[in-house]
C-alpha cells in the first residue's frame, strides 16, 4: 500500500509506515501526478482536494487531519466513491486555550477584567461550545449566534441575534467556511456588521480568514485605528496583507489548534478510519512520552492577575504574534508564514499542567480547574 501524506502531518510516518509506504511531502504541493500510484491520502488545511487530483488515481481514501473541511470538494468526492474521514474536533480545547490567552494577554477589555465581560460567540459546534461552557463555568456570560441550531441545543437558552453578538464586549469566530446552504459563512463579518461593533469591543477570529471580509476589516481599522482586533485567520493565507496585519493588536499563523496533544488526537482520529476503510486491526500506537510539567503559584498579585499569569505562563499568545511580526520584514512573507507553522514550537493545552494549588487564591484555584489545569498542593 502506498500512502501520500502531508509531511507536517504529526507522527504521520510513525504511525502509518506499519501499514505501507508512507510518501511524505509538502501540503501545498500535492498534484494529481502524485496520487497515480497512491491508495490512499493524508493532508492538513493547505491542500485543495478536489475532483481533478484523482482523475488518473487509484486512491479511494482521503483523511483530512482538521475540524474543518473548506479545502476540501465533499461533493465531488463522494460523487467518485471516495471515501473522506476528518478529524473534527481534534482541536477544539486547544483553540479555546488560544481564546484564553488571547483574553489573558489583553486584559483589560472595554476598561474590566475580561472575567466581568460578556462574550459573545458566533459558531456553537465543538469548539465554540466548550468555549461558551467554560465561560459560563466562570460565572460570565455568554451570548451564542448560530442559526443552524435548534431550541433544543443545551445551551440554547443563550442564543441571541447576530446583531446582539456583536454588541459584546468580546466577540469570537468559530464557524466553517461555507458558501451556500441555509447560513452561508464566507464573509459573514464585513462592512455593516463590523460597523456596529463597539469601539472599545475585542474582536477575534481563530476560525477561518474568509469568514471576516478581509478588505472591509481593513478600511474599519483605517477609520478606527483604536479597535483592537486578533486574527489567527487569514482570507487569503499565506497571503497577509501587511498593512493588516500592522494595525491589529494580535496576530498569529494559523495556529489556534495547535496543540501538541490536538495535532495528535487529528492524526490518531484519522488513522482510525483508515484502519476500518482498509480492514487492518487498529493498532494502539505508543503517545508521545512527555512529562506533565509542573507551574509554581504566581505569588503576590490579586486573583485576577495570578489566573492571567498562569495562562501565559501556559501559553503566551504574544510570543506567536511576535514572531508573525517577523513577515513585515520578511523577502518572503507567504514562504514564511508557512515556516511558522510548519517549524511551531511544541505547545501544550492547560491539562498537560500541573500547579502547585496552595499558592492560589481560592476564586483562582477554581477558575485554573475550569480552564483545565491539574491542581496539586504544594509538597
């Protein structure tokens, strides 16, 4: 058997050589020419399936190791007998993190500690909906817009309007990239709907670039230098318009969900398909041996502060953003937002964490629970 693999696929030689060949190469440059002796293809977000890649091939199973599918022509796969596996919400807990240390990073919002905000969520699939339980969790609230949902969803009873989203204190993306149907998401966020947003509103998108109307974003943050905005996502990646880039308070190369234990759990979730396409026994792969590490208490500073701290002693958001400001400079820019992904320095969820709790202030040593830390008293 012969597998054509995304080279940035994590564990992906690892995992499937016990099954085949595993042919290992860059996302973006997978063509029809390389599946004509391949049974069976793995890729990330960067590669376009569609139809004319396998006009010439055998291959009759693509795996997306991703929670979403936009790269992807569904329909013409399964019109060609294809099978599709993807690895939806193999990375959810690791976005809601980012959102976290996002909200940590730039305390305060619309003058409070983002703990006393109202959050408004646009998208309540897997990861908008852990989003908007921790939130809730923490005793804040939450206002969720998502249409495709009924009255019976567990947390309809704080569905709102996309208008009432909007008026939020923060406002954070987590839709698909969709064209038509009943609530198309391709510029769901642009002109009109960025103008009602408040002044002193955070607005993020770790979801997709073209789910905010990148042009109009950019000629609101001319008129509104002061707006802060976090883009994870970009319309035209790796494309980054520079002048975008410059005039927002965060940005970061698509790596929301990424994760150490989130880019495994896509490539376990996906292997498992392959296993039953194929009828091979699913083998219990080895994890990755690496130690829970241990945070000391942040000493000294109200509850507030010490929650903040030890997220970005966790995950620092800036960090990323620091080395995307690298691109301004940069002879290459699109080649290098690639680099960022591809080189991104191992990351880990709150759960890989261990605090020594005894430090804590009891309003933080439950918050840390809620946002997934392991706590342990100090010996």
């Amino acid at each position: 058997m012969r597998i054509l693999a995304d080279e940035n696929l994590t564990r992906v030689r690892e995992l499937f050589s016990p099954y085949g060949e595993v042919l290992a190469v860059p996302g973006r440059s997978i063509n029809a020419g390389m599946l004509r002796d391949v049974d069976a293809l793995l890729v990330r977000s960067v590669t376009r399936v569609s139809a004319q890649l396998f006009e010439h091939s055998r291959c009759r199973f693509v795996a997306t190791a991703t929670s979403g599918l936009d790269h992807v022509d569904v329909a013409s796969l399964a019109a060609q007998d294809i099978k599709l596996s993807w690895a939806q919400g193999c990375n959810s807990i690791s976005v809601v993190d980012y959102i976290f240390s996002v909200l940590a990073a730039l305390e305060p919002i619309a003058g409070a500690n983002w703990q006393q905000q109202s959050v408004g969520i646009i998208g309540c699939g897997q990861i908008g909906s852990a989003l908007a339980e921790r939130l809730l969790q923490l005793g804040m609230q939450v206002r969720i817009h998502d249409p495709l949902l009924s009255g019976q969803h567990r947390l309809a009873s704080h569905f709102a309007s996309l208008q009432e989203v909007l008026k939020q204190p923060v406002i954070t993306l987590h839709v698909p990239l969709t064209r038509d149907g009943a609530a198309p998401t391709f510029h769901l966020l642009a002109g009109p709907e960025l103008a009602g947003i408040p002044a002193d509103s955070l607005l993020i998108n770790a979801a997709r670039g073209a789910n905010v109307d990148n042009a109009s974003l950019l000629q609101w943050l001319r008129q509104k230098p002061a707006q802060r905005v976090v883009l994870d996502t970009w319309e035209h990646e790796p494309d980054v318009d520079p002048e975008l880039l410059q005039r927002i308070v965060l940005g970061t190369p698509h790596i929301a969900g990424y994760s150490q234990q989130g880019k495994e759990a896509g490539t376990r979730m996906i292997l498992h398909d392959f296993c039953r396409h194929f009828g091979f026994a699913v083998a219990k792969p080895t994890p990755e041996t690496t130690q829970q590490l241990v945070l000391p208490a942040p000493l000294g500073c109200e509850p507030a502060a010490q929650l903040n701290s030890l997220i970005l002693a966790a995950y620092d958001v800036r960090k990323d953003h620091q080395a995307m400001q690298a691109l301004l400079k940069s002879a290459a820019p699109a080649a290098d937002f690639d680099l960022l992904r591809k080189h991104y320095p191992g990351r880990h969820e709150f759960s890989h964490f261990r605090v020594e709790s005894s430090g804590l202030h009891p309003s933080t040593r439950k918050a840390a629970g809620i946002l997934g830390f392991r706590l342990s008293a100090q010996s």
